[in-house]
C-alpha cells in the first residue's frame, strides 16, 4: 500500500507542476525564455496591463509570480498607475466571468501576461522568464521593472 501512496503522490506532483507553467503555442521564445513579439515600429504607448492569469488552485510557484509582478507594479510604477497608463490584475482564468479575456491573450494555464495599446492597436506577450527567476525576489522585481519600462518606451 506504501508503494502505490508514493507513486501517486509523485504523479500529482507531475501534474501539478506541468499545469503552472504554460506557454502560448503563438510566440517563439529565445535563448533567455523571453517571448519574441512582433517588432514596434516607433509607436506611442497608450496602455500597459500586465496580467496575472492563474487557476482556482496555485501553487507556490503561481502565487509567486503574481505576488511579485503586483508588488513590481505598485512600487515601482505608481504613478503610472494612478494616471491609468500601466494596469495590473490577478485574473482567475477558469471563471467563467473571465473567459474573454482568458481568451483575448490566449492563456492555457498560469501566467504572467503584458498588454499592450498603441497607435497600432492591441498587441500581447506572455513572460515566461520571471518564472525563472522567483527565488530570488529583487532579480524578479528589477528584471520585471525593466522589461515594463521597455514596454512603456515602446521598445
């Protein structure tokens, strides 16, 4: 009886850490992890929304994410969200409230997503390296801050 006990803690285990981290089949990645969106051709950013998609059941690892890019966003863009310029929500994706826009960015699974308005439109990019970089908080939150004031830049 111990052995099947095991064996089936071990395969929820897999399970449970192959549904917290996701990629969207739409982007390439790189050799970093990032995703590779399509090039911007010097427009003027409207909007930012960085969106933490998760499930009704996280893991460590999900809460983590989420909890630092919201702590990334309040302290380091503040007045851009004040001004409604930069955005941040903890969506749950399996909520049937949430479906479209689930759907707009096209998540399967847990995620952090940035959203971005411009003269050109709507454009998406899921970050699949602040994944990589949750056990060391500051990393996160610098790496984060960064590639957040790229996007603001229109970079």
């Amino acid at each position: 009886m111990g052995g099947k006990l095991i064996t089936f803690i071990l395969v929820s285990l897999l399970i449970l850490a192959s549904g917290c981290v996701s990629s969207n089949g739409n982007n390439a990645n790189n050799a970093t992890g990032d995703a590779i969106s399509e090039p911007n051709i010097s427009s003027r950013v409207e909007k930012v929304e960085i969106i933490h998609f998760h499930g009704t059941h996280q893991c460590y690892s999900c809460i983590t994410v989420g909890a630092y890019a919201e702590e990334t966003v309040n302290t380091y863009f503040s007045e851009e969200v004040n001004s409604g310029r930069v955005s941040f929500a903890h969506v749950n994706a399996e909520l049937p409230e949430n479906k479209e826009l689930a759907t707009k960015y096209g998540v399967t699974g847990s995620s952090l997503w940035i959203g971005v308005y411009d003269q050109n439109g709507f454009r998406k990019e899921e970050n699949v390296n602040v994944w990589y970089k949750i056990n060391d908080k500051q990393a996160y939150m610098d790496y984060l801050k960064g590639v957040i004031n790229e996007t603001l830049a229109g970079e």
